[in-house]
C-alpha cells in the first residue's frame, strides 16, 4: 500500500505574462500561450518555429559512414547481390527493417530481411543467423537498429566473407565493431550534437541518401517513421516532429493496408489519430508479436499489400497482446511477492525462473515507477540469466552496466533502457553494485525524481475552448510533453471509488467554481485524501463526453495537502530531527514529541489492518491524514516517534525511502512488550522532567 503522492517535488514554472500576451496577441488560445512561454519558445516566432518544424531536414551524409555505408548498398544493388536487413523485434526495429526492406525490394534489390527470435537468439546480431544468412546466398548485411555492440559478430562477418553494414541509435562504446561502415549519430567522433533520432530513422537516413531526396523517402514511409519514432521514446523536437507530423497525416488519411486493419481491429479513430494513440495503442500490439515469439506477424503486417491478409494478422496480433498482458499480470505479481520478502533500496533487482523474457522490460517499467528507482528484471533459465532494465530519474542504465562490464556476458541500450545478459552466479555481486551506484546517484542531488509543472492557471480558463485549443501543442510526448498545470485553494467536495474500484474520482471546488477530476491507479486511502480536505492539485485537462454532454474533467497527475498543512508537517519533522540529533529540547517541545499510550495502541491498530504480507509502504504525511480521520490525530514528530519506539522494542522495522517510508511488522513472538522500557521514551520523559 502506498501513498498516491508521487513526486516529493513539484517544479512549478514561474509565469511570463508579457511573453503570453504576445503570443495571444499572435492568435493563440491563453492556455496553449501560458504553456509555450513556460517552456521557453517566448515569442510567435519561436512557437511558430517549434510547432510546425519545417526547418530543412539535417543532410544524411553528415552521418559519419554514411558515405561508404551507401556506395556499398549502391554496389550490392548493381551487381544483383543478395542483401540482409537484419532489424530488432521491438516497434522501432520492425518499423527500420521493413522501411529499408521494402525501399530496397522498390530499387531492384534482391532483399531478405531477418528479424531474430527474442526468446531463442536474444537481442542483435549473432553468429547462427549470420551462418543461416550466408547459406541463402546474402554477401551483404545491413542492421538497423542494433548492431552497435556485436563486435565479435562483426568479426565473424569478415571471416565467413560478409560485408556488414551496422545502422542503429543505440549509445557506443569506446571501440567499434569491425564493419564495413557504422552509421550512428552517438558516435564519439561524429561532429556536433548527437541526434536524437529513432533506429528507423537511421534507417530513413540511408534510404534518403541512397536516392538523394530526403522528401521523396519521408512522403513514402512518414508512417513507419512516425510509428518507429514515438515507439522509442524519442523526443519530438526538430526532425523527430517533422517525422511525427507528417506521419499522423498519412496515417489519419491514406494508411497502409495493414496499419489500416490494426487501427480498425484496435478502434482507434483515426481522425483523431494522435502520438498518444500510438504509444499506448498501437504500439503495445505491434510490440506483443515480438514479446510473444511471433515477430513475423507485425513485419508482414506492415509490408503486406492485401486486406484480406491485413485483417487476419491484426486480429491475430490482438489476441497476442492479451496473452502478453496476462503474462505480465503474472511476473508483476511474483516480483511483488519477492520485494514484500527482501529489503529493496535503491535499486531493485530481481532474478525469476521462467519468466517470460519477452514481457520483463515492461514489469521492470512499472516497478521503476511505481517504486521511484532504476528496476532490473533477470530472466534465469539455467546457469545464466537474460535481462531487461528501466530507469528511473535519469539515472543512466548504459552508464551503469558500462561500469559493471566485468560481471556481466553482454549488454547494450541507451540510458533509460537497456537489457543484459549474467551469469546466475555473479547475480549478488551485481546487486550490491547496482545498490552503491543507485544510492550515489540519489545522494549526488542529480536525480530527477520532481514533477515538472508548466505553471499555474486561473480556474476561469479551464473552458472547454481553451482546454481544445490545446490541441495546437500536439503531437505530445517524449520532449514536448502533455501540458501539466498546478491549482492550489481547492476543497475536496465529493470523492468516490470507479472502475471496480481503481480509479478515484473527484468533485474539487474552489471560490464558487467546481471541477470534475479524475486520478487514475489509485484510491481514497491511497491518496490519503477525505471530504472536507484542502488540497493542491497538478493535472492535465481534458474535455470529457458522457451520453451526448460535455464537461471540463482535470486528470490528475498527483495531489498534495495545502500549504498549510505541509507547513506543520516540516515544522514536526524539523523538530524530530532536533532530538534524534542529540539535542536539547524544551519542556513544551519534548512534551509535543512523547507520545500517549492511546497513540502507540491507535498506529498499531492501523499498521496491522492496513499492511499487505505484513508491509506497508507510505508517505509518513499521509499516514499522519489517515490517522486523523481515524480518530487518532497526532503531530508528525510524535508519528515517527511511535515507529522509533515500536522498532527500538522488535515491533516493526522502519525504512526511509526518500519521501516514503517502509514498515514492516515482525512475527509476532506471543509475548507482551513493554514500551516503557524504551530507551527513546526514557529520554524524552526525562527532557520532560528535568526542563520544567
């Protein structure tokens, strides 16, 4: 159980009134105004700049290699050779391989492509497919998406006489693999700024350069692009946008027989077709056939001319991602079984046997998440283990396995995800690492753990025209993400429990105004909010549709107690650390601090009806609110003061976790504990005595 206050920080962006009345002045809605300004494009030229991105597109022959990479695909064309694309199974793999497939069969090409089986060959090049490769005549083979690490790979293309052509976006190591030409934009020596670009468009890059028109490449296969792109994560400024944008456009008007049939089988509507729609939609069913074995379904999807055809894989690929989400459902439920039994800190790794190696990166996601650290998920089948990461605060996961090399088989990925291979016996030792450089980086004030807000707003503007014109900033994600806003003064007037009891919804009121609000994954108790509370609110807002009425409906990203209640709770915690310091208190403050034998028997009434598997993890403030509604109020000092004395006497235990507390209850040894005995209570009575 845990507290739904998420982020211990809010950033909120300081407003710039001239800058948003410039911009209104230049035809924009006010909130869309406040929303640019706040994120730096201060003025109609920069909006207008950023939201169109029709700035020309970055030369592909700026890429280093990418010279050499196109005069040997120009030789392999001419000569009739037979070519490999060699792609990865995730969205933005498939989405590469089949654009430089399908752009390669359109030049003459004799062109295969393959895509290898996550389950039984892993991730990237390797040496079986490779042999498989040459037996069929290929003398030339192309990655996309991958490759960046396979330096014994490369080397054995150059013994069996294959060319090899590497393309990916992943992050390099100091050394390259030995190929004929690597094309990158993380190099360490390709000049200017790394580009941010998707492995797809890696791969757009080579087919642009090949035919010398960045234009016709991108009105052919803007589609697969703009799949590939928000797939990966990657953040739509710049190119990323204009790839984006025309993507959308081609996907919303004239699709592809098979995107067409996915997007029907999915019920998107296609009109309203947005990057949201694809990462949480479309790219989850395209993602299950490579998850589930089945990679070849969603690559024939995508290169399939016939309806017919479309309409069977789409259904087929649907049925793949329930089958994946009851095998997530599954692993998520052990891993948390595994962290109720074992003390996490600040990192978790957690090794299973026979977990779905296809499905662990998305538990690693949500427990990255859900417990505010960098999350590792080992795959155990034998004597090794195959892994999947995810970040969490931008602590860097190729940093990390980069510094751990010596334990680890392999690795590869970029900084928020990155997958492994270890053997099962040096799994300890990679935990223990892990835990020092999680704890160094938080302790390093470098994590990044605080919601971002845009500003806040007058309530008067949350008008269904203003919350529309928000539209303007789409497409939304990964660097431009959805506009976030911050409301303080709002009193809690209704609170009820919907979607079987998931989903929490509210009714907020604040100077005569009400709003709709809705927090999604979470509860009452979780969010430790009641009738009556005053609270501040971040969210995002939507216009909300029931039965032919539409109304303003906040999504909640988090809430947090009013400023005055935070204040009280700063001014206990100041005072608890006062006394665990060794310093001397006054009689008032040590009073304020000693707890009442009706408080220790109220928090032990509580923990024991509230823990699951005889652990709870809260936010020590919100703990504080629900005692109160319980009819247990109790200042913040004297809260922690009952947790010190019931660990100090064997009770519980007590672990800090940034902002949120994990207490565990100890088995119960059938015998009575005298709390009096305590050392803690001893002294505070003391202080007590001896101030008076």
């Amino acid at each position: 159980m845990e507290c739904a206050v998420k982020y211990g920080i809010w950033n909120v962006k300081e407003q710039n009134p001239q800058a948003q009345q410039a911009l209104m002045e230049a035809g924009y809605a006010p909130l869309t105004a406040a929303v640019l300004s706040a994120r730096g494009y201060d003025t109609p030229e920069k909006a207008r700049h950023f939201l169109t991105a029709d700035e020309p597109l970055e030369d592909p022959l700026a890429l280093t290699d990418m010279a050499p990479a196109v005069a040997r695909v120009r030789a392999a064309l001419e000569a009739g050779e037979t070519i490999a694309v060699f792609g990865d199974y995730d969205v933005d793999g498939i989405t590469a391989t089949c654009l430089l497939t399908e752009f390669l069969r359109s030049q003459g090409g004799r062109v295969v492509y393959y895509i290898p089986a996550r389950i039984e060959e892993g991730y990237g090049l390797n040496r079986g497919a490779i042999a498989a490769l040459r037996e069929q005549g290929v003398s030339l083979i192309v990655t996309v998406d991958c490759g960046i690490t396979a330096d014994d790979e490369a080397a054995y293309c150059r013994e069996i006489g294959v060319d090899l052509i590497i393309t990916d976006h992943h992050e390099c190591r100091a050394a390259l693999p030995p190929a004929l030409a690597v094309v990158d934009p993380h190099r360490k020596d390709q000049p200017g700024q790394p580009r941010n670009l998707a492995g797809v468009g890696v791969a757009f890059k080579l087919a642009a350069a090949l035919v010398g028109s960045q234009e016709a490449i991108l009105d052919r296969f803007s589609d697969l692009l703009c799949l590939g792109t928000v797939a990966d994560v990657m953040p739509l400024t710049g190119e990323n946008r204009t790839f984006v944008l025309r993507g959308l456009k081609s996907l919303s008007s004239s699709p592809r027989p098979g995107l067409a049939a996915l997007m029907g089988e999915c019920g998107c509507d296609r009109r309203g077709l947005t990057a949201a729609t694809i990462g949480y939609t479309l790219a989850p069913r395209i993602n299950a056939a490579g998850r589930m074995g089945q990679v070849g379904l969603a690559a024939e999807l995508f290169l399939t001319r016939d309806e017919a055809t479309a309409q069977e894989l789409s259904r087929k690929l649907c049925q793949l991602n329930r089958q994946r989400q009851e095998v997530e459902a599954e692993i998520y439920q052990e891993a948390l079984a595994m962290l109720a039994r074992n003390k996490a800190g600040h990192a978790i790794v957690l090794a299973g046997e026979g977990w779905h190696q296809g499905v662990i990166g998305i538990v690693a996601s949500r427990l990255a998440e859900e417990f505010g650290c960098p999350a590792y998920l080992i795959c155990l089948d034998g004597e090794k283990g195959k892994a999947s990461s995810r970040s969490y605060g931008g602590f860097n996961l190729f940093a990390s396995l980069e510094a751990q090399s010596h334990l680890l088989e392999s690795y590869g990925g970029h900084e928020l995800a990155a997958g492994f291979t270890i053997l099962r016996s040096e799994i300890d030792a990679f935990r223990a690492s892990v835990e020092r450089q999680a704890a160094e980086f938080v302790e390093s004030g470098q994590c990044r753990a605080a919601l971002e807000v845009d500003c806040a707003v007058d309530p008067a503007l949350l008008t269904e025209e203003n919350i529309l014109a928000l539209e303007q900033l789409e497409p939304c994600g990964a660097g431009c993400p959805k506009p976030v806003f911050f409301l303080d003064g709002l009193s809690v007037e209704q609170l009820s429990e919907v979607g079987g009891g998931r989903h929490l919804r509210l009714r907020l009121r604040r100077h005569g105004l009400r709003f709709g609000a809705i927090f999604f994954s979470t509860t009452a108790v979780r969010a430790g909010i009641a009738l009556g509370d005053q609270v501040e609110i971040a969210f995002t807002p939507q216009i909300n549709e029931y039965r032919g009425v539409k109304s303003v409906q906040l999504n909640l990203v988090d809430i947090r107690p009013d400023r005055v209640s935070r204040a009280n709770t700063g001014a206990g915690r100041a005072l608890y650390e006062k006394f665990t310091q060794g310093q001397r208190l006054t009689a008032q403050e040590a009073a304020l601090l000693l707890p009442r034998r009706e408080d220790f028997t109220a928090l032990w009434r509580y923990l024991a009806a509230h823990t699951q598997s005889r652990q709870l993890t809260e936010n020590l403030s919100c703990l504080g609110r629900k005692l109160a509604r319980a009819g247990a109020p109790m200042p913040p000092g004297r809260l922690r003061i009952c947790l010190d004395v019931f660990a100090e006497r064997g009770l519980l235990t007590v672990e800090v976790l940034r902002d949120r507390t994990r207490i565990r209850l100890a088995p119960s040894r059938g015998e009575k504990v005298n709390l009096n005995e305590s050392p803690i209570l001893k002294t505070l009575k003391t202080q007590c005595s001896e101030s008076r």
